[in-house]
C-alpha cells in the first residue's frame, strides 16, 4: 500500500525479535503517496502484476486510501477533457471497489497466497479523512471480501497518530505490528478479538 503500509513495515520491523519469533520475513512493497483512484499518477496493481521481480509470499497485508479520497477519472483515458467521479458518489464507490478487486485478483494468487486487508483509521485529528471513514472503509471491505481477503478495522484512538494527524505515532507503529504478527499466528484471522 502506500505510507501507511509502510508504517506497519517499520513497526514490524523495529521489533526483530517479534518477527524472529513468529517466524516472520518481511518483503515491502508498499510506495509513498500511491492509491487507487489515480492511476495516471501511479498504476499499483499494475505494477504489482508486471513487475517479473517481486516474486511472491504467504501473506500481503495491505493498507491504503488515505491518498484515494479524490476524485476518479471516468471514460476514455485518452479524452483531452476527462470527466471525473467526485469521491462518495455511487459511480465513485462502484469504481473504487473494482479497483479494489482488481488489486486483490492480481495478489492472489500471483503475488500473495492470503491477503489482508486493513481498513482506514478513523483520523479523528483530520477532518477531511475523517469525513469520508466510514464510506471508503464500507467500499474497502466490500472490494476486499467479494475479492477473497479478510478485511480488519484498525482502532486508532485520537492519540495514536503523529503531528499531521495521519500517519501513525512509533508507539502505535509497533502496537499495530505486533497486532498483525498475532494475526498471522493466528492463521490471519481465526480469532483476532485482542489484534
């Protein structure tokens, strides 16, 4: 996914000995500032599908939308003046959570045997992306089970992000790394009620 995804690589990977001890090895494919809905900046599924050297894993979990609450582009990509879907709207959601299914149809089973998908923290401290939360988790989640992943909330209090009020604090990477090490012990997902 995108920063998001790689705060919980580095709080994965701040804590060797959690990951030596679950039997852990990391492989990052996450990006800054990518997502789904503008793929004229950044195609992920598509690199994800056409990179011949990123081999594959037993599981991807994957985070991503805080950079997707845009708009998408509708019709012929080609079109001198496109017509775009303003984020929430009916078009929006069908669009997005295709977007979704895609990025899963191409993990499974190219890239990843399981996926996980981590649905958006609430961002009590911005107002923009705390707005949309409750959508654009309700399309993650329909995207991410009609494609075959698991898909978990992530409880994120008001003190758990750093200064900007999105990415999340070191104290929260690691708590969030250590929930998703239990949650692969736990054969992802059988019983997470503590992750």
């Amino acid at each position: 996914g995108d920063s998001m995804a790689d705060a919980l690589y580095l709080g994965l990977k701040g804590q060797p000995e959690l990951l030596r001890k679950s039997g852990i090895k990391l492989v990052r494919w996450s990006r800054p500032v990518i997502g789904l809905t503008r793929i004229d900046y950044f195609d992920y599924t598509s690199w994800l599908r056409d990179t011949t050297d990123l081999g594959s894993v037993d599981f991807c979990v994957v985070e991503l939308g805080a950079n997707d609450l845009q708009s998408i582009a509708a019709g012929n990509e080609k079109q001198s003046a496109k017509k775009w879907m303003a984020v929430g709207t009916d078009g929006w959601q069908q669009a997005y959570t295709s977007r979704v299914q895609a990025l899963i149809q191409t993990l499974k089973p190219q890239r990843c045997a399981s996926v996980i998908w981590l649905l958006q923290p609430p961002y009590q401290k911005n107002k923009y992306l705390g707005q949309y939360h409750v959508m654009i988790n309700a399309v993650q989640f329909t995207g991410a089970r009609s494609g075959g992943a698991t898909a978990f909330e992530i409880d994120a209090g008001p003190d758990d992000y750093g200064p900007d009020g999105i990415h999340p604090n070191r104290d929260f990477c690691l708590k969030l790394g250590r929930a998703v090490a239990t949650l692969l012990a736990a054969g992802h997902g059988a019983n997470c009620a503590s992750c």
